[in-house]
C-alpha cells in the first residue's frame, strides 16, 4: 500500500499584516488602476528575498526554497528541504530523523515543507512591504505610461507648456487625469520662430515613447510632416469619413507645406473640401500652425500631372520626364520661373519631395533653344 507523501497540515506562524496590505492593495488599483493580484506576487517576491538575506546562519537558499503565503488572514513562510539519510547542504537538505518530527509518513528523498518562525520577521515584513508597495506604485505608472503613450503614437494631442530646459527643449504636460505625463519637445521638434511661456495650450504629435529602468520619455513633435496630416483630419470630415485622402504631405515646418490629396469618392472636390468654406478648414490648420503657408494640390497617377499642380501656384507648360530615372524636365513661362523655384529653392525642394521626382525647372526661352 502507497505511503502517503504529502507534508501533514501543521499551524504556521502568523504576521498579522495581511488585512492592512490588501486594504491598501485594493485602494491603490481603484487610484492607480494596478491589479492587485500583480501586487502580491511582488510582495511575495520581495518578503523571500527580505527572509534569504536576513536569515542568521546566513546560507544562501534558493528563491523555490522559500513559499510565501500571502492574504487578508496574514502572512506565514515555510521552507522547503529534501530529506536525506546524510545532510550535505543543510540550506535545501534535512535529516531524515528531523523530517519524521514534521511528517511520519516522510521518506528519503522526498520534500518536506518546514514552518518558518517569522515573528522576529515581521518588522522587515512591514517595512519590506512597504518599499515595494512604493516601487510597484512607480513601476506600474511607468508601464502604464509606456502603454498609454505607444498606443497613442502618431496621435495629436493638446498639452500644456510647464516649463523650457536651458538645452532648449520644451517640456510638455499632455493627457488626462492619472494619464498626466510630462512629454519632451526637443529643440529640434519646435517650429522655428514659436515661443511659448508656461501654462500655454500646444498641440503636439506623439513621435515615440521610451522606457528605462528610472523613467518612461514621452517625445513629441511641433515639425513632424503628421502634425499637418492630423490637423486637415480634425478640420475636415470628408478626410474623417474617407471622401477625401492624403496622399502625400511635404514640410518645412514654420514656413511652408505641400500636401496632396486625392478624391476616393466620385463628385468630391478633395482641395475644396480641405480649403473649406470661405477658406476656414484650412485657415484654422495655418493659424494653429501660427501662419505656415499650405498648398494644397490634387494628387495624380499621371507623374506629369502631379509634378505641374506639386509646383502651384506657378503656371507650368510642359514636363518631360526622363527615361531611366525618376527625374523630369519642367518648362515653365518666363515669368513664372521665380515663383517656380520659390524662394532659396523652397517651391521646387517641396514639390521635388512630394512627388518623390526630381525636377529640373527651365524658361520657355531657353527650352526653345
């Protein structure tokens, strides 16, 4: 007949701090949102590694050694041992002879679990307990954070301007209740010529979230071409619906954009539709945008075609694309080759970075010759 095994049921030393932690456990997941569940398995961890570290024969026990029962009656631990005829390890092994005083029933080589005297224990229990309640309050927000924000990536929101670092960057509150977090805009994601003091309303484009061991970063962006996408999205419901689609967006951020769009339903005007009555779609995109200048072109299958309305406002007469390479010939008339070209190049740069082609602008008067 099978001998039975199992570790006779023996009363446990008892830490009475277990109704205290959940009631603070289960206030903290309403405030934070952290499960409680999670919480205890980090208190278990920690209260085992509190006990190795602290034991007087200091031998070094391993984690699986060492159970944790943790809940609203209390806290008790037990240790694990193997009884042995001879004790090698006495950190993992116990005595045969010993074993019996604990389970009769017990036989070389099997476990046996060993009641843990944490009354002496309980004041590390406590103070253990609550450092990790601290830690995991901070590691929760972080990873909810970091959660947040990534599911918000390429996402405009509106912020408010805390203060600016001496390295230029501007530091961002954005989201909502336990969502606050302190978003980075760095030097070199600010429109030129914007300024903003402390407590201004700013909108922002989520570039990417990064977690380290201390902190979650939030960095957004004033000058991502998306900042221009997402604005003509909520200033234009044909875009929302899918009536309208952006094809194609070229900026230098500050100064001037190209954006390309294209109808996906017939009947649709896709440039009116982004202009918007008496102009006030887009005249809320370029005040928000504090003045940048937008032109906004049908986009085209035809490359020449879209290569003529990607260089608006100038008139072009004719375009040659060249064999071989994604390169083109524009001629346009002679009075237009200045507004062509843009100021220091910016039209045809735009235009050349909306297409993907590159284009080469000549005079009427010199293509003649």
């Amino acid at each position: 007949m099978a001998r039975n095994t199992r570790a006779k049921k023996q009363e446990e030393p008892q830490v009475d701090i277990g109704a205290e932690i959940f009631a603070s456990l289960r206030d903290l997941e309403k405030l934070k949102g952290i499960p409680v569940e999670y919480m205890v398995e980090r208190l278990k961890q920690a209260l085992t590694n509190a006990y190795r570290k602290d034991r007087e024969d200091h031998r070094d026990i391993p984690a699986e050694n060492v159970v944790v029962d943790l809940s609203e009656k209390g806290l008790s631990m037990h240790l694990l041992k193997t009884a042995v005829e001879e004790v090698e390890d006495s950190a993992v092994e116990i005595h045969i002879d010993a074993a019996r005083n604990i389970n009769p029933d017990i036989r070389p080589g099997e476990p046996v679990s060993i009641p843990v005297d944490i009354q002496k224990f309980g004041r590390i229990a406590a103070q253990t307990a609550k450092q990790v309640v601290i830690q995991g309050i901070r590691e929760a927000e972080r990873g909810a954070i970091f959660e947040s924000y990534s599911s918000k990536s390429q996402e405009l929101l509106t912020g408010t301007v805390l203060r600016l670092d001496p390295s230029g960057d501007l530091f961002v509150r954005i989201g909502q209740g336990s969502e606050q977090h302190d978003a980075i805009l760095r030097a070199s994601e600010q429109i030129p010529g914007e300024s903003y003091e402390s407590g201004d309303l700013i909108r922002v484009y989520v570039l990417e979230t990064r977690q380290s061991a201390k902190a979650t970063n939030v960095y957004v962006s004033r000058t991502h071409p998306n900042v221009v996408r997402r604005l003509f999205e909520l200033e234009t419901p044909e875009i929302a619906d899918g009536q309208v689609e952006i094809r194609n967006i070229a900026r230098e951020a500050g100064s001037r954009s190209k954006i390309a769009v294209r109808a996906a339903m017939e009947n649709v005007d896709p440039v009116g539709a982004c202009v918007g009555p008496r102009g006030g779609r887009v005249g809320a995109v370029v005040e928000e945008l504090h003045g940048e200048k937008i032109d906004i072109v049908v986009w085209s299958e035809d490359p020449c075609e879209y290569v003529k309305a990607a260089l608006s406002p100038a008139d072009v007469l004719a375009v040659n694309l060249i064999p071989g390479q994604k390169a083109c010939q524009v001629i346009v008339p002679d009075d237009q080759l200045s507004l062509a070209i843009g100021k220091e190049g910016q039209n045809a740069r735009l235009a050349a970075r909306l297409t993907g082609y590159k284009i080469d602008i000549k005079p009427a008067s010199q293509a003649e010759v």
